[in-house]
C-alpha cells in the first residue's frame, strides 16, 4: 500500500508496545492489549479537499489489509471518528466494568465528545 499513497503527507507509524506496560495486568487499566507487541497507526494526510475521496479510500483500503494481522482493537486514542462501532474492540474484556463507572459517574453522558462509552 505504501507505493500506492496518495499523498506523500500519508504515513503509518508502528509502535512498539513493551517494557511495563506488560508488566500491568490487562484488567488493572483501560488499555487491555498489554500483550501485544506492536500498535499501528495509518495516518492518512491530505492537504486538498478534492481528494478525500482517494485517501479515505487508500487509509481503509490499508487497514483492511493489516486487519487479519492485527487484534480486533488497539490503543482508544488512536481511534478515528469513524471508527466508534470498534469501542468494545478497543476495551476487550474491561469494557463491561467501563460501562458500569459510567454510568455510575457520567449517567448523562455529559463527558461524550471522544471514543464515547455510552452509560
């Protein structure tokens, strides 16, 4: 997909995941993927408008790729606005407990303008 970009602004970052963040048990945070090894992220960057159409295109078309390959979720803040039917991806196992402190401290759901887990 790399020499199919559509824009030299488009780039993927692959980060590595280690050190202590697999030291702490997939259950005691948020983040559960403490075991995987690697977290990507497809940035796609476009300065004019009338390309959203091939871009968009060139970033799903990626992620489609890397899917098979990849742990149903990732990193919440790596999420794009598009992407919020993954939210129970991106908390595995912890989502469940997740939706019970919201709606135990946010029943509103006053604080909702990000990767929103609805109380």
């Amino acid at each position: 997909h790399g020499p199919q970009v559509p824009a030299v602004n488009s780039t993927v970052h692959i980060y590595p995941i280690n050190g202590a963040c697999h030291r702490v048990a997939p259950d005691a945070t948020a983040f559960a993927y403490r075991d995987a090894a690697f977290a990507t992220v497809i940035a796609g960057m476009w300065p004019d408008p009338s390309d959203n159409d091939a871009n968009t295109a060139w970033v799903r078309d990626y992620y489609e790729a890397t899917a098979p390959l990849s742990e149903a979720g990732g990193y919440v803040n790596f999420m794009a606005g598009d992407d919020q039917s993954r939210i129970r991806d991106n908390y595995k196992g912890n989502y469940d407990r997740l939706v019970q402190v919201k709606r135990t401290f946010d029943p509103e759901n006053l604080f909702h303008v990000n990767q929103n887990i609805a109380p």
